[in-house]
C-alpha cells in the first residue's frame, strides 16, 4: 500500500535539457523561421542552431518514395548527432503526417506530423536494420519489435510496456506496481480509474503514477524512442484563433518562466476537473481522481463537478456507493464537494449558469454553478471531460472571463480536455494566457486521453509540460499533441536538479552596519610574536556574554619578534562596545596573541541595520572620507551569484537604513550588489524576509519609483551599486527593519548550465544566522 502523498514528493528528478530541444522548422510556412527564433530567444539557453529548416513545398518531400532521401534522413541523424532530448515544431505544420499512416479507431485516421516527426529514430533504425532506400508504406509504432520481416513486424504494446523499446514484459511484470494507492479518505485510488479489475492499460498508467521515472528512460529504466514533443503555440483553424504572433509566443514563454514555482507557491491556486461518461468510465474516475490528488496534496481551490448525461447521476451514485469519500455523490444539494453540473436544462442568466450550446454543431450543454461557486471559474490547472467536442467559432468565449465564460484562465494555466477534438478550440486557451494545452485534434479512441490522474501527478513532481503528457499515456500517442510551451513546469521545484538548489533563503540577525569610534584606529596593547607584514588577522571581542567579533586588520610593520608595530583597518565586525579589548582569533599568517583596546564607541546614529561583506567593507575603510572611523560589520553576507551565472552580480550588503543615519539616506531597504547595472537582473526575482515575513521585490517598484538606483556609499566607492527601496512616499513601501531582527533574502537565478539563462527558477542561497 501506498499514500499518494508518499508516492508525489520533493526530490531531484532530470528535465529536459534546454541545451538539448531540436525544432523542425517547416519554412514553406511564411513565418514560420521568426515564430521558432522567437520561442528560441524566449528561452536564452536554447540553442537557435538546433532549428532544423526544411521546405516542406519541395517536390517529393511528401511522398513516401523521396522523403526519407530528401530529409527525413537528415532530420534523424540531426536528432542523433546532436543528442537531442525533445522536439518542437512551428505553430503552423501540418497537423497530419503526409505520408498516409493511419491507425483504426472506428476507420482511419491520420497520425500526428509532430509525433512522426518525434519517432524519427524508430525508422532509422528500421531502415538501417532492413537496408532499405525509402520509407515504408506503413506506420511504425515507436516501440516496434524489429525481429520480423520488413513487412510484418511485431509491435511491442505501450500499454503493456509503459513506453519502453523492445522487450517482452507485461504489466504483471511491473514490479513498481503496488497492490494499491491509498487515499487520504482511505480509498484505492485504482477504483476511480475503473470498476472492477485493473486492465493491463491502466496497470501500466499506475507503473508510472506509483514510480519516479527519467525523462530519458522510462520507469522500467527502458530507453525511450519517442521523443517528448510540443506545437509552440497553437495551430490557426477555423475553431482556433489566428496565426500566432512571435509577440504572443514570446509573451507565452514569459508566462510560463514567472509562473514556474513549487506546490507550497501554487496551493491557492485553482485546479479544476470535471466528470463526464462517454464510451469509457475512465473519463468519470480520472477526474474524480485528479481532484482527490489535489485535495491530499493540501490544494486550497479546488473544484470538480460533472456532465449529466451518459448516465452520468447512475454512474457516479453507483461508483461513489463503493467509495469512503463521499465527495463524488452527484447530489449538489447534500454534497458541498459539486461545484458544477453540465446537463440540457436551461438555468437562469447569471454568474452561476452558462449556456454554451452556440459552440457546438448539435445538441444543448448548459452548466449550472452550485454550492457557492460561480462562472467564469478561475483555472490554473484543469483536467476534465465536460468541455467535449466544441466544433463552433465562438472566439474563444468559453474561455475569455467574460459574461459567457466558463473558465478565466490564469496566466501560465494548464489544460487537457479528456475527449474528442479539444484541439479544435485549444489555441483560445493559450492566447487567453495558458501556457499549454493537451488533447486531441482528431476522434483519439479513449486510450490516448484517459490519463488525467497521471499527468496531474507528473505536474506535481515537477515535470515539464511535454514530459508530463508523454509518460503516463495508456497507448501509443496518435492524434493528441501538446500545443504551447512545452518546457513550461508549473511546479517546477518540486523536481530539483542536481545543478540546482531550490526555496532556500540566507537569514541573519541584523545588527548595526557601523560604529562611530571617537578616536583613531585602536590601540596595539599586545604586540604578539611571529607576524608577518601583510597578515591578515581576525579580533574577537573579550565579553563573556554576547562578545564581537569580526574585527579585521592588517599588518604594515612588525619588529624583531615579529610584534606588530602598524596595521592598515580592514573591517569592523560586529557587537562592539566602548573600550573593549580585541583578542586574536585567527590570521592568515602564523603569527599569535595580537590584542588591540577599542575607544569609546558612539552608536547614536548607526549607517544602518545588517550587513556588509568584507569586499565591501575594505574598500569603505580605505576612503580618505572613512579611514579609521568606522566599525563596519561583515558577517558573511557575500553571495556569489556569478558562479552560478555570470550575468548576475553579486551580493555584498543587505543593510535596512533607520530614518536617521549615517548614510544620509532615505529610510528604506538597501541591496549593495557588485558592478554597475545596466538592467535590473533582482526585479521580480528576490524576496526579502524579516522575521519570516516575505516581502517580494518587484521591478515594478522600479518603474513606479519606490525603489532606485542610486551611487555606491557616501563616499563614492567605485565597483558597487546600492538599489534602494524606500520606505517612506513611496507607493510600494519597503518592509521596517530594527536592530535584533531576522533579515534575510532568497534571489532566483538561473541554471547552473547556462549563463545566458533568464532570470528563473533555481534560488541560489547561504544559510547563516549570526
């Protein structure tokens, strides 16, 4: 037996390496080439020399006797050559594959051109294996068993196999499969998928829910053949809006970067589902299942109602009769847990009905709002059936906030309508402000779209979109595709890379910046033996309580006996007090038993509240302006970004200025950051936190004034900027800090492998508390 909370957790899981994503670029498509550079450029750690450019117009590269000659050739060993790990096209490819490959679901059906395009490999190898010129005259599965002949060939079931290549197990070879899933009601999760026996399809679904798998092998630790892959954007239509702008896809993948975060950031954030009988119950248990996934998970907004019709009442009162839960009786009135129904009774208008019967051909669908709930109703994520088979240019009203929407979808939002043809009116989804979109845009037969509960767990392990979809599918990918940004990861840290450290924040207790010393630098009291000039030495304080530390000097003379005779300040440190004797406490040298005896310290009017870096503090203490007058702390706080992205300066000072101080300065929060900026690489990327309480840092504090850029110090010191955020007429005022409290930051930053990353996703950080 087995929690779903046991088996959905934080942990270091591979993604799709962005360094390692080929687009097949279709240039017969007017502007195709800018659409893929502008996915590209979103994504600075793409690499724009893997879109693969081909014109599709070209003669004969359609037909199955030339095209492998003309590129399909190139294309795999482009793949091959370059080790690529995922595949996306332009927005407007051909949807079916040109070489007459079908598959039979009540008749033929065209296969997808992206998910050929993603099993490229298979008919390398199936042409190399057979010696052959051309392509063959059939489809090829993505995991075929290739101990055939070239005309009959064994195919290996993805059901049964998870999406493995070549090997002879089944489902009840499955050993990561548990005898059940536990619910927090105490249910068996696979009693919502089906009732009764578990099928081989749904036994392999589960082999991915109950076990971690590797975006380049499956959970069996088989390698994969088919590659995940994604539309950028989505396809223009008849049902779809127009063309995709490189605006909108640009716009699309900064959704999809801002919105990138963890459960805990999301878990107010809306998931939806929805329970609609059709030629399957999977579609009514899967989203019963996704709802109860996201309620165990601790998700605040959660909402899952059903489609009436199909026998939809007599379904879910049977199958709820077998359930612990309670939550998925069809009777509104008795259970709060329904938010919605879809059935043909005409409601009153309002914010709880919505008649959305004008996009469709035939037949009534009104949805009826209950328990408190009203439309449009917000979505971030939404897996469901009830949106079935939309056929109608309606603009996208089902999904736009507006008086007769369903939906407003929430900016980086995810979409998979269970059923037939949402691909039809999916594009909407995005250009409303989803990230992507999963469904079908031909008649998929159940088993390509009945996975919803395993691509909500993918979700939340931190997955990318197209790896999300992909693994989990109960039959081999056909006619469904993801449209949108497929490397979009809703809850990306809860998948943490090696490369990366996540949700981890520095936080120190914040002391005075400096102290005023009515004299010059301290006296030597004790020369100490065995110092060499240019050492380095360290001074703690002599207090038995609370003693300094931190005080740094260093030496520019020493007598016979290696006694230091003259130093140059370095650095104050911290907790000082009036007369108080600093003793040696460690010394780049070898030299021992250094003393020096403060003045009188004034701490009337302090710099600030905490800390400097020591490459900060040397520069401030050899100033003609502050020579000998300060004590400045420096406990620490020296963030070096830069290893981790050169692009990003690092942090030598997080300091709250009191109204007044010696600075001269605004009240206000003060970052000190290396280098002069030409942009603004900390907005929207860091978070402030006193005592525990966040505050994030907007760019927009910037634009509005709130915050500025202002000279180094008060002294001019070159190499360093000071952002200030101020706390007084300022529109978006920065939190108050005193002397004792807790202060500290976390900064986002990108992955280690790029340094041509945007800002996003992997929060770098030093735990200290001093």
């Amino acid at each position: 037996m087995a929690l779903i909370t046991d088996l959905i957790t934080k942990k270091q899981r591979n993604r799709i390496d962005h360094r390692r994503v080929a687009c097949f670029c279709d240039t017969s498509s007017t502007n195709a080439l800018a659409q893929c550079q502008a996915y590209y450029a979103a994504y600075p750690d793409l690499d724009a020399n893997l879109i693969f450019q081909y014109d599709l117009s070209t003669v004969g590269a359609k037909d199955v006797a030339t095209g492998w000659s003309l590129w399909v050739s190139d294309w795999a060993d482009f793949l091959v050559d370059n080790n690529i790990e995922a595949i996306c096209c332009n927005p407007e490819l051909d949807l079916d594959n040109p070489w007459g490959y079908t598959f039979n679901v009540s008749g033929a059906r065209d296969r997808s051109f992206l998910q050929f395009l993603a099993t490229a490999v298979v008919y390398k190898q199936y042409i190399k294996k057979y010696n052959l010129t051309e392509l063959p005259s059939f489809g090829l599965p993505s995991y075929p068993n290739l101990s055939g002949t070239p005309g009959v060939l064994n195919n290996t079931w993805w059901d049964k196999m998870g999406g493995i290549l070549d090997s002879p197990l089944s489902s009840s070879d499955n050993s990561f499969l548990p005898a059940s899933i536990t619910t927090g009601a105490g249910d068996n999760l696979y009693d919502y998928d089906v009732q009764g026996t578990v099928s081989d399809p749904q036994a392999a679904l589960k082999g991915f829910f109950a076990s971690d798998w590797d975006v380049r092998v499956d959970y069996l630790t088989q390698p994969i053949s088919m590659l995940p892959s994604w539309r950028i954007g989505w396809k223009s239509g008849s049902y779809n809006p127009a063309e995709i702008t490189t605006a909108e896809i640009t716009a699309m993948v900064e959704r999809s970067i801002a919105t990138a975060g963890s459960i805990e950031s999301h878990i107010d954030d809306p998931i939806v589902s929805s329970s609609r009988r059709r030629s399957t119950q999977a579609f009514v248990g899967q989203a019963m299942a996704v709802d109860t996934i996201a309620k165990d998970m601790g998700f605040t907004d959660v909402k899952w109602g059903y489609s009436e019709k199909g026998s939809g009442v007599n379904v879910l009162t049977t199958w709820n009769s077998k359930l612990n839960t309670g939550n998925y009786d069809p009777d509104e009135t008795s259970n709060t847990n329904v938010a919605f129904i879809e059935n043909e009774t005409a409601g009153t208008v309002g914010n709880t009905y919505r008649d959305i019967s004008s996009n469709y051909s035939s037949g009534t669908y009104r949805w009826h709002a209950h328990n408190t709930n009203t439309f449009p109703m917000p979505a971030y994520i939404y897996i469901g059936g009830c949106l079935v088979n939309q056929n109608r240019q309606t603009n996208g009203s089902w999904c736009d906030a507006g008086s007769d929407a369903i939906f407003d979808i929430k900016d980086g939002a995810f979409l998979f309508e269970m059923t037939s043809h949402f691909l039809y009116v999916g594009g909407w989804a995005i250009k409303n402000g989803a990230s992507g979109v999963f469904g079908s845009y031909e008649e998929p037969g159940s088993n390509q779209v009945d996975h919803g509960s395993a691509i909500m767990s993918n979700l939340l392990r931190g997955h990318q979109l197209a790896t999300a979809v992909l693994f989990g599918q109960s039959i081999e990918p056909k006619s469904t595709e993801l449209w949108g940004d497929g490397l979009s990861a809703p809850y990306y840290n809860e998948s943490e890379e090696e490369s990366n450290m996540n949700n981890v924040k520095f936080e120190l207790v914040a002391v005075r910046g400096s102290a005023d010393l009515t004299a010059a630098v301290p006296a030597i009291t004790v020369a100490g033996t065995g110092h060499q000039v240019g050492d380095i030495i360290t001074l703690n304080g002599s207090a038995v309580t609370s003693p300094a530390s931190g005080l740094k000097i260093k030496a520019s003379s020493v007598d016979g006996s290696g006694g230091i005779t003259a130093y140059t300040w370095v650095s104050g440190g911290i907790g000082w007090s009036n007369n108080e004797v600093a003793q040696q406490s460690n010394t780049s040298g070898s030299g021992i038993n250094l003393r020096l005896t403060l003045g009188t310290v004034i701490g009337s009017t302090p710099l600030s509240f905490g800390f400097f870096s020591d490459a900060l503090t040397t520069q401030i203490a050899i100033d003609p302006d502050t020579i000998s007058a300060k004590l400045y702390n420096n406990a620490g706080v020296e963030f070096a970004f830069s290893q981790f992205n050169p692009d990003i300066p690092d942090l030598h000072g997080l300091l709250s200025n009191p109204a007044s101080n010696q600075f001269g300065r605004p009240a206000g929060i003060v970052l000190w950051v290396e280098g002069d900026l030409d942009e603004y690489p900390y907005g929207d990327n860091v978070v402030i936190y006193i005592n525990d309480v966040a505050y994030p840092f907007l760019e927009s504090y910037i634009t509005d004034g709130s915050a500025i850029w202002s000279n180094a110090t008060a002294s001019a010191v070159d190499g360093f900027s000071r952002l200030e955020w101020n706390i007084s007429g300022a529109t978006n005022p920065a939190p108050l800090c005193i002397e004792g409290d807790k202060i500290g930051m976390s900064l986002t930053v990108p992955e280690r492998q790029s340094s041509k990353s945007v800002i996003s996703r992997s929060v770098i950080s030093h735990n200290t508390e001093s």
